[in-house]
C-alpha cells in the first residue's frame, strides 16, 4: 500500500500500471459522491487504457441522488474517452446482486487483460467484491492495481434502515451443520448493520474489528465510538484491530485472527469498513473457501451529505492469482 499526494499527482500525473504501457482496463464506479470522479481527473496526460468501464448502479441514477450521478457518468465517460480507445457503462443493481454480476460479466468480456486500473473509491461493497472477484478469475495472471481517494469528512450518517443479509455470490460455502458459528465484522459507521448480522447468525462468538491504522486518524475515534452506540447482549464479544489502509495487511490480519477456529467453527465475514479492508477480505476468502462472506443490506443511502471533500490517495497492487 502507497499513500499518495494528491497535490503533487495533480501537477505529475497518475501513470499506468506499467510504466510505458498502456492498461488493458480502467474501471470505475460512477455515484452521488463527488469523490467518484477525483481519480479519473489526476490521470496523467499520458495515460492510456484499452478499454474504459464505467459502472454505475440503476437506483443510484434513477432514484435520489439521480443529478449527481448522472453528471458524474458524464464527467467520467468525458474523461475516460480522452484517454481510452473504448468507453462503456455498466448498469448494475445495488438491490440485485444478479444485475450485478451479469452487468459486470458484460464489460470484461476483453480480453487478452494483463494489466488493471481499478478506481475503487465508490463503489458498494458488494459489487466492489463481484468486480474484483470476476477480474481475478477471468484474468488471474493480470496485474490489478487498485486506486481509492478516501474522503476529508463522512456525513452524520451513511445508511441507515435494513433490508437482509446474503452471501456474496461466489464467496459463499457450505456450512457445517453441527459447528457453532463465528461471526466477524470489519466495523466501520454503520453499527446498526453490525447489530443486525449479529441478530442474524446468532453467533457463538462474535470478533468485532476496528481499524487502526485508519485512512485518516480523524475516522479511528469515531469507529469506535459509533460501536459503542449498539450493546450487544448475551454476546460473547471480543475486539480486535486491522489496518483500514492496506487490502494486504487486512488479509493477513484476518489470517492470524481466524487460524485457530477454522477446524471448529463456521467463519461469516462481514466487511463494512474501507473499501481497501473489503478487498482485504476477499484475499483472504479466496485463500479460504470455507469461509463465507456476507453483505448486509441497508435501506437507503444518505445521497445528499454521504462525505465531503478527499483525503488522502491510497494505491495498492493486489497478488496475482498465479
């Protein structure tokens, strides 16, 4: 994991994966969130890609929120025209993790791919797991850069009522009837969602994460402050931290974490921390097939005051699968 300069990447440029050659694919998530299009506008004038993605999910241009993210669609594809030999858009579903997928599986029909820009700022976790997870099997030898421009400040909420919990698609497993179950959450400020994954497994044991190291020292406090605000009753509770900041160090945490209950419990990862940690734990999912990953639903987003302003630019380059 890089922290990056954002001042410094305005004047030089963000470059491609490999130095002098153009990516294959550029991907980004369109959205309500200004943020959405920051990355996009510090590409170097150099920079190249074969193939440009735009993502974006339906009830996000459709629904509240729909100005900002259609502008944002128009910004991106703008943008991304000017330095992609082919633009596309991809609508998906935050609701439907099928629409997802199959508008996913649409846009990386390219191929041969060995190299990856992937914009993971806004994106929604879970379409943010299907992208990665389809990238890394279609294209398991490409070098997969990932790129996230964290916010200066999250609004006073960030979702909040509740839908359901399913399984990430691919990342589900079969669960031992007889085993009791270990539930572990990568908490970030949506408390009321940890306390319903809670409400849902009946855990025997429950491992609540807060990361620390953080992507801004601002956010720790209010992590843990924002756990606080849920008591979680006749739960076996214990507490751990992971780093926020790096999708590796967040794999290799969970490791540790879970190495002595894999041959005694059923394992439900439930990631709802930075989009870095998310990518976090699907390494570690895909390294653990045992292991099932889940999403928690939330009603609706807070469109009109989910962040403001970027903080810092984080880059990271994830294993290759061979």
């Amino acid at each position: 994991m890089s922290r990056l300069d954002l001042e410094i990447l305005k004047t030089t440029g963000l470059t491609t994966v490999r130095p002098g050659v153009a990516d294959d694919l550029y991907v980004v998530c369109a959205s309500y969130e200004p943020r959405a299009v920051v990355v996009s506008g510090i590409l170097g004038t150099t920079y190249r890609a074969r193939t440009g993605v735009i993502y974006v999910n339906r009830e996000f241009e459709d629904g509240p929120g729909g100005n900002m993210t259609r502008a944002s669609i128009q910004t991106l594809h703008a943008r991304l025209r000017a330095c992609c030999d082919t633009v596309s858009l991809a609508r998906g579903s935050w609701l439907d993790a099928r629409e997802q997928i199959r508008a996913l599986a649409d846009a990386f029909t390219t191929g041969p791919v060995n190299s990856v820009s992937l914009d993971v700022t806004t994106f929604n976790r879970e379409s943010l797991l299907h992208a990665v997870g389809m990238l890394r099997m279609r294209f398991p030898a490409c070098q997969l850069r990932v790129i996230y421009a964290s916010p200066a400040k999250y609004g006073d909420w960030l979702s909040r009522g509740f839908i359901g919990i399913r399984n990430i698609m691919g990342l589900g497993c079969v669960q031992h009837a007889s085993w009791p179950t270990l539930l572990v959450v990568l908490s970030g400020f949506e408390p009321e969602r940890t306390q319903r994954a809670i409400e849902e497994y009946e855990p025997e044991l429950v491992l609540l994460g807060i990361g620390d190291p953080p992507t801004s020292s601002a956010f720790l406090d209010r992590n843990v402050q924002e756990q606080c605000r849920f008591t979680f009753d006749k739960q076996n509770l214990e507490v751990f931290t992971f780093p926020a900041d790096s999708a590796a160090g967040t794999r290799d945490q969970l490791q540790a974490l879970t190495d002595r209950f894999m041959s005694t419990h059923n394992v439900v990862l439930v990631p709802q921390s930075t989009k870095l940690s998310t990518l976090g734990s699907y390494l570690f999912a895909e390294q653990h097939p045992e292991v099932q990953v889940s999403y928690c639903i939330p009603a609706e987003y807070n469109t009109a005051g989910y962040s403001e302003g970027v903080g810092d630019l984080f880059e990271e380059r994830l294993p290759s699968r061979r």
